[in-house]
C-alpha cells in the first residue's frame, strides 16, 4: 500500500496565506448558488492559528487542504474543512475529518459539530453519511446555517 500523497501537520503562521487561498478554491463555486461570499473565503487565519487548532495536508510544499478546530461552548467544533478542488475525491478531506474525531476524543470531548450553509446540500449529505445530524438551524443574515453533531465512541 502506497502512503498518502500528503502529511498531515499543525499550520504555522506562516501558512495563513495558503489556507486562506486554498478556502477561496474549494468554496468559490459557491458564491453563485449563496449570492454571497462563504465564511470560510474571508475569514483571518492568521487569527485562527493564533486562537484556535489549525491544521493543514501538505503535497509538495502546497496546502492542499486546510482544517480549523475551535472549542466553543457548545463544545468541539470543525469551524472549517477546506479542499482545493484538484484533490476532493483523494481522500484528504475525509483524513482531516477523521483528525478532527481523533483531537476531540483526545481533548475529552464525547462528540463533535459543525455548521454548514443549508444550501451547502452535498455537504450535508457527507456528513450525514459519516454520522452527522442535524440539531438546529439558525438564520442569519442572507444565510441559514445548519448545526450538525457527530457522537464519538
């Protein structure tokens, strides 16, 4: 079995600016279907870094991929998973998501959530493949978020 084409490591703040490129890759498409711009395209990872978990899949000195956990109150959150549309489908989006199950057992949580946009439909539909569901949903403005939690075992 050949190894994965990428390594998983902790960002540094020198890498804001590649996760910040690699978020406006993998969610600039949906910017027709919101009307708006994602989250996840104008937020400041450099502050992430500095205040949260950020992880990013590295393939040849490129992010591929990028990865902020947070602790919030409501408990361990996937704040973002971003994929450069070159390497959804390798498997790296799914390697991040199973960090994220692994850091929040690790750090004594018994579950794991995340928000996505409503219109966001197919990633509602991999999350609740892989055992997510759907808690609330809160509208803000121009967008409705949908709140979905994981129980870890």
């Amino acid at each position: 079995m050949s190894a994965t084409p990428w390594t998983l490591r902790r960002a540094d703040a020198a890498d804001a600016a590649a996760i910040a490129e690699c978020a406006v890759e993998a969610f600039r498409h949906y910017i027709p279907r919101l009307g708006l711009e994602p989250i996840p395209m104008t937020k400041d990872y450099g502050a992430s870094i500095a205040n949260a978990q950020v992880w990013v899949a590295q393939r040849q000195e490129q992010v591929v991929a990028a990865l902020v956990l947070d602790i919030t109150d409501e408990g361990f959150l996937i704040d973002v998973i971003a994929v450069r549309p070159a390497q959804q489908g390798t498997g790296v989006g799914r390697a991040l998501l199973e960090l994220a199950e692994r850091e929040a057992r690790r750090q004594g949580h018994d579950s794991i959530y995340l928000f996505t946009n409503e219109k966001m439909t197919e990633n509602r539909a991999l999350y609740e493949r892989i055992g997510y569901v759907e808690y609330k949903r809160l509208v803000l403005a121009q967008r409705t978020r949908v709140f979905m939690r994981k129980p870890l075992k």
